[in-house]
C-alpha cells in the first residue's frame, strides 16, 4: 500500500509553499485522498508524477534532500540588462549568455542592492520565496523565481544583518540610516514575513537581529537557543487597515468593512496567515466581525504583508487588509484608508531579539538600544507603529 502524506509534508518535497499546494488540491491539479475525519492526503504517487523526470526518483527522505538543493542552489552568471522602477515594484531583466530572464522584485529591494545595468550578477532559482544579494547585502524578494547575487567583496565586520518583518520597510530604512550617521555602523535589512525568517534563523542564516511583526517569533528563537533571552524586546504595536487606490471609488473611509461585500470588490489581499502575523490579525478581524464567511472567496494571499500591499497597489485585489505602517509611504498615502477597529484582533506586539549565533552581537544591541531611544521611537511613530496600545483598547 502506498505511503499518504499530510499537505505540508507534500509540499516540503515538492519545493512549492503550503499555500500553493492547497490552491492545487482545491483546483484539482493533484489527487488526495481523505482521511476518516475529511482530511486531504496526498498519495505518494502524485509525488512521482510531479517530480521533475530528470531528478533521481528514491525514497521521501531522499527526495526531500534533492529538492532543497534544487531549490535553494541553482546558480546561473550573468549581468544586469535592464531595470525598471513602478512605484512599490522594480523589473529587472538578466542576461545569461543568449537568455535573458526577468523577475519582479520590490523597489525597496532593488535600490538596497544598488542595482545598475551592466552589474556582473548571479540568478539563484528558487521555487518560492527568495532574496537578493549584493556584496553580500540581502534583501527578500517576493513573488519571484530567481535572486541575484552581484559579485564583489565581502561585508566588512562592523554591518549588521537585519531580519524584518515587512510591515518595516519604510521605518527600518529610516532607523537604519540614523543608525549608521552616529555611529559609521552599517545597517542591512532583509524583509519577508516573521514565520519565514524564523525558520531562516533555526536553520543557520546569518542574521544578527531579528525584528519580528509578533512576539511569539522571536520567543520560539530564544526557547531553543537561537536568539538571546536577555535581548528580547517589544519594541511597537501594528495597526491594520483596510487599504484600496483612489481610483477605486469604493467608498471605503465611508463604509468600512462593509466594504468588503460591495461586489465590485473581487479580490481581497491579506498577507499569509501561516507565516504572517499581520495575515491572522486580519484573519481575526473578518472572524470577529462576521464577515468571513461571506468574503472568505474573495480572499488572495501574499507570502508577506508587503507582497498582499503590492497585490493592492498594483490593482490586482481591489481592497487589502494591510499594516498601517505600509500606507503611510508617498506611494499609497494617498489611497483609501480605513483603519481596522482595535477591539477586532488581538494587539500586534512586535518583538525583537538579538540572533545567538551572532558574531557583532555588541553591535547589535547597540542598534536594537537606538530603536528603543527617543529618536528610533519617533521614527516608529512617523510610520503608525505605535509605543503602547493600552490606551487605544476599550
């Protein structure tokens, strides 16, 4: 009899996110089989049948180790031959030999790289989240197949690798170039959701400081030895909103969530509830509110909070559940905004800690130190992240 795999199981093997594998079963493009209590299972035979055929074919255990260094190790050489900007968004074009490839990557991420045409690069291909490296500075791209990695020297060691959730794009850019002013340390931020660089972190990647969107993260590092008790720090709390482009016309500020069910609103973005913390703050909110079931069809998901704000701005969701921090930037500041009752999810604490395996951990505590000073929390209050929420909860 063959083996059953649970979907997150099947997924891992697969190389694809757990979401991409349940958007397959619900549109029939693998077979399972339920379980006694109507769970999916997927036969280990529809794992053969999607393996790539040149891949050597073998137990699990074996394949599971041939696709994470299928997905994570494909490197390819090339240089930069084109880069276009598009508000939150940046096009950049590879070429690899007679090939060229393209990726869409965040602006943020394409100007921390310091990208220019003719750049000497390398496309790493991965099959679901991946970042972008420059001189070794990184920053996660969303929504992508490729990375690049442009050749130079290494980082010198007074520059911090910075984990943060993406709700910070805008504020730790801003912290960080305080930061580096006073003190001639250089900052490098990576952004993606909270859950993926946890997982990051417990398996080796080489971050100093880890600014998570939730506490329980940074907490989960610091039981197993990955992060520094001692360091752990809320340091804000988030706010939702409901996020939709003037040109919309939704009447959203007017409406509030009954927005949501007004039927030119097809697509509603929310960031990954499995990995996002701001994704189950918005899950809670449309519970509590009575309103999920009734959009819950409705709903796209983005791996982070600012791939589900992309998926807004460029029109692809009419409306999104985003962090406030997010909508405040020249880019969306002038959309619909209405901001989500309080008493709807649970505070967003955001915590931060300092990575065990940490070589500058000195350094680190120094920046997490200025985030907590007077001047890193009026930065954080520029971008809606406030100090304390006690007052803001009835």
């Amino acid at each position: 009899m063959q083996r059953l795999l649970a979907p997150r199981e099947a997924a891992s093997i697969l190389g694809i996110s757990y979401p991409t594998l349940k958007q397959w079963i619900y549109k029939k493009k693998i077979k399972t089989a339920k379980t006694p209590g109507g769970h999916h299972r997927v036969p280990e035979s529809e794992i053969d049948r999607l393996i790539p055929k040149k891949l050597e074919r073998g137990d699990i255990e074996s394949r599971r180790g041939n696709f994470r260094k299928i997905s994570g190790r494909n490197q390819l050489l090339g240089r930069v031959v084109g880069l276009k900007f598009s508000g939150l968004l940046a096009q950049v074009t590879l070429a690899i030999g007679e090939q060229h490839i393209t990726s869409i990557i965040t602006a943020d991420a394409a100007k921390e790289l310091r990208l220019k045409v003719g750049d000497r690069a390398a496309a790493l291909v991965k099959s679901t989240e991946v970042m972008s490296s420059t001189n070794m500075r990184r920053v996660f791209i969303l929504g992508a197949v490729w990375s690049l990695f442009a050749v130079g020297a290494p980082l010198s060691a007074q520059t911090l690798r910075v984990a943060a959730a993406a709700d910070l794009q805008y504020a730790m850019s801003d912290l960080a170039g305080q930061f580096e002013k006073q003190s001639e340390i250089k900052v490098v931020a990576s952004y993606g959701s909270s859950g993926n660089f946890r997982s990051q972190i417990q398996n080796g990647a080489p971050f100093d400081l880890f600014f998570s969107a939730n506490a329980e993260y940074p907490k989960q590092l610091a039981t197993g030895g990955f992060a520094d008790t001692e360091t752990l720090t809320i340091y804000a709390h988030g706010h939702l909103v409901l996020w939709a482009s003037a040109d919309e016309k939704l009447g959203l500020e007017q409406k509030g969530f009954e927005t949501l069910k007004d039927p030119r609103v097809q697509k509603i973005a929310i960031a990954n509830p499995e990995v996002a913390p701001y994704g189950r703050a918005a899950m809670e909110a449309l519970q509590k509110s009575g309103l999920y079931e009734a959009v819950k069809s409705k709903l796209i998901f983005g791996e982070s909070i600012s791939q589900a704000a992309q998926f807004t701005q460029s029109r692809s969701a009419q409306v999104g559940i985003l962090a406030l921090s997010l909508t405040l930037t020249d880019s969306m500041k002038h959309g619909e905004k209405w901001e989500v009752p309080v008493n709807l999810y649970a505070p967003i604490e955001q915590a931060a800690v300092v990575v065990s395996a940490s070589k500058n951990k000195k350094a680190a505590q120094a920046f997490l130190d200025f985030v907590k000073s007077a001047a890193g929390k009026q930065i954080l209050t520029k971008y809606g992240l406030s100090l304390s929420d006690a007052a803001l909860r009835p």
